[in-house]
C-alpha cells in the first residue's frame, strides 16, 4: 500500500483518485505516458507526481521513533 497526496503539490488538482486506475494500466502493460493521457493528466506538476511516487513505506517502518 502506498501513501498519495489527494491533490497535485504544486497547482492543486485532485488527483490521489485517478491512482489505482493508473497502477491497473501500467500493470497491465500500457504505456505511462499513454495511461496519463487517458486519465487527463495534461499538467506537467500532475503528471511528474505520479511518475516520481515510490514505496517507501516498507523502509520507513524499520526505523524505530525515537
């Protein structure tokens, strides 16, 4: 499971509900590019926090708080 911001950083959009949809596409072998085209992420801001998410959850969770 991954963590996605609700809205785009940078110029606000809702876009955390387009994710899963996206994860199905590339899943399936479609183009990231063509995948973005087709949930109508036009803006770059959109679609450069869509292709820069990874999963750091796994990592940050070894980490005892202090």
């Amino acid at each position: 499971m991954m963590i996605i911001p609700v809205r785009c950083f940078s110029c606000g959009k809702p876009i955390g509900h387009l994710w899963e949809e996206f994860r199905k596409k590339l899943s399936s072998g479609e183009n990231p590019k063509k995948a973005l085209d087709e949930l109508g992420l036009e803006r770059t801001c959109c679609r450069s926090t869509f292709l820069g998410q990874t999963d750091l959850i796994g990592l940050v969770g070894k980490f005892k708080k202090s």
